[in-house]
C-alpha cells in the first residue's frame, strides 16, 4: 500500500540538496531558463537539467516550453506552492550564498534587458505609425482600469501579452497576473520591461490564445488588448476566455472598430480591418457572456483617416446563491 507521505517525502528529498535549493530560491523570484540558470549558478547543463527534472517531478518546479527554449518557474499554486513557501519561512533572506546568487542574476538580467531592447527598436516604427492613428495610450489605459473595477483580483491573465503592459498596469491590483504570447521574442520583451519596472506579481509564458495554458474558471478577469484583429478566428478566443473566467468575472476587450485602412492588412499583419460590434456581440453570445456597449476612443484631429478605439466589457454570469453554499 502507497504511503500517503509518500508526496512529502519526494518534496523533501528534491529539495533537500543545496543547489536545488538555490535553483529554487532563484525560481521563486522570476521564470527562467536553462541557460540562465548556467550563468548564475556556474554549473553545467546536464547537471542543471537533472535537478530541473527532479524538481519538476516533485511538483516544485513548473516546466514552460517556448519555442526552442524551456523557462522554468516554482511552483505557483497548489502543495507544491505551500511546501516551498513554508521552506522558505526558515531560510534566512540574508544568506550569502543566496545573496550572491540574486547579484549575479541581475547581471543576467541585464543582458536579457540589452536583448529585448535591441529587438523592440526594430519595431519601434511600425508602433509609432499606429499609435499616431489612435486616440492616446494613457486615456485608454485609465479607461481600463475604471471599466475593470476597483479590484482586489485574485487573478489576472492577459491573452497576448505583448510588451507586457497590461500587466504592467493590472499587477498592483491583482494577487496573481499572468500574461500569454506565441512570440518568444515578444516575450523577451514582456519579461524586460516586468523586470525594469521591479514588478515581481506578473509572470509571461508561451501559450496560444485559442487554447490558453489555464485551468477552467481559474481568473476573475481576462484581458484582450489589441489582439482580435490579428486572428483569423476572434470567436474561438472569445469563448476562451470565457472558458478561463470565473463566473462572475470581466473580460475586457480593446481593439479597433470596423476601418477600411487597408494599408494596415498588408504592411503590418492585421487580418481583420477592425472589429465590428455585432461580430462582438455573437462571439459573446456564443462564449455565453453578456457584452455590454463599447466604450468608444475617437481618432485625434488630423487631416487623415485614423482608427477608432473600442473597449468590450463581457461578464460570465455569477453561480446561483444556492450553488456557492
């Protein structure tokens, strides 16, 4: 018969050894992969991989994929989340060893920062062009925050992630925020920027926004920030995220309304020319949420067209009094 201490014991023979607990340490800080984890640690890659590996086997260490990378992470909920944060109530923050470890990652850090800054400036134009269309980033941002609610959030997911800066915006909010991508380069990105701005309660991984790596009715509210007009199917995302919400909780979607620049299609990858409110509404009705009129972002003056900014709010209905007793 399987003793049920058995768990236990597997979590604290992974982590009873002193590099996995540094690997832990610095895991618990922010995701990282492989080759990082070299650099800070001055140890080899398979001997890394193998801690790696019975770390993730114990449930301490969670495994992320992304492209020809794999990013690794503690473990974030669950016995695994509580084993590690009740290990680390009895180690002292100031041990050297682990001191020194945290100095040598900022350095690492830095080199991960050099490269993301270096790939967002080839794109800084093409941002610069669409960002002169539209109404101003900081006015949507605080209309944003008003049409999600005051908060607290126990958890905030953003699908297509990006630059990171819905997250970057939401994390003070939210005990917990989590944002996906298909670009490990925008990733990169995403990653720089959480760091540069020293904020520790948001974490990026790879993941695909039609079939998104989170459980069912795991987040209180879900962001779609300037995605749906590059997908060829916004529906199948819609009722992901609806599959990924509480009941009871927000999506909020900001794209551009339905426009005719079709300038934007063929230089800049949009497959859709914006979106049309009754597209919305169906793809709503569908995911059974209810949508609620857009709020609505006029262009800013100026002798050319430019594109009208829209912000969907949907809510997943609440479980009957009855079903929460």
């Amino acid at each position: 018969m399987k003793s049920d201490l058995v768990p236990t014991l597997d979590r604290l023979r992974a982590a009873g050894e002193p590099t996995r607990l540094r690997i832990l340490a610095l895991l618990r800080g922010r995701d990282l992969s492989v080759g990082e984890l070299v650099q800070v640690l001055a140890q080899s890659q398979p001997r890394l991989s193998h801690h790696l590996k019975a770390l993730t086997s114990a449930g301490l260490v969670e495994r992320m994929p992304e492209g020809s990378f794999v990013f690794y992470r503690a473990a974030s909920r669950g016995e695994g989340r509580a084993f590690l944060d009740s290990l680390f109530e009895q180690i002292a923050v100031d041990s050297p060893t682990l001191q020194r470890d945290s100095q040598q990652l900022e350095e690492v850090t830095a080199l991960r920062a050099a490269s993301a800054e270096s790939y967002f400036s080839e794109l800084a134009g093409t941002w610069d062009t669409i960002r002169s269309l539209h109404y101003p980033n900081e006015a949507i941002e605080a209309a944003l925050l008003e049409l999600a609610g005051p908060g607290p959030f126990e958890r905030v997911v953003d699908f297509g992630t990006g630059t990171g800066r819905m997250l970057a915006l939401f994390a003070p909010l939210a005990r917990e925020a989590e944002g996906i991508d298909l670009s490990h380069q925008m990733l990169t990105v995403a990653r720089a920027n959480l760091e540069r701005a020293g904020i520790t309660g948001a974490r990026v991984r790879q993941g695909d926004v039609t079939s998104a790596p989170f459980e069912d009715a795991s987040a209180d509210l879900v962001i779609i920030h300037q995605v749906l007009h590059f997908m060829d199917a916004p529906g199948r995302v819609i009722a992901e995220a609806s599959r990924v919400l509480k009941p009871g909780g927000r999506l909020l979607v900001v794209d551009f309304a339905a426009h005719d620049l079709e300038f934007l299609r063929s230089e800049h990858g949009h497959h859709r020319l914006g979106m049309r409110n009754d597209n919305m509404e169906a793809w709503a009705q569908d995911a059974q949420l209810k949508l609620s009129a857009p709020a609505s972002f006029a262009p800013p003056e100026a002798t050319g067209p430019g594109l009208v900014v829209n912000i969907w709010v949907a809510e997943k209905a609440a479980l009957p009094e009855e079903a929460k007793a």
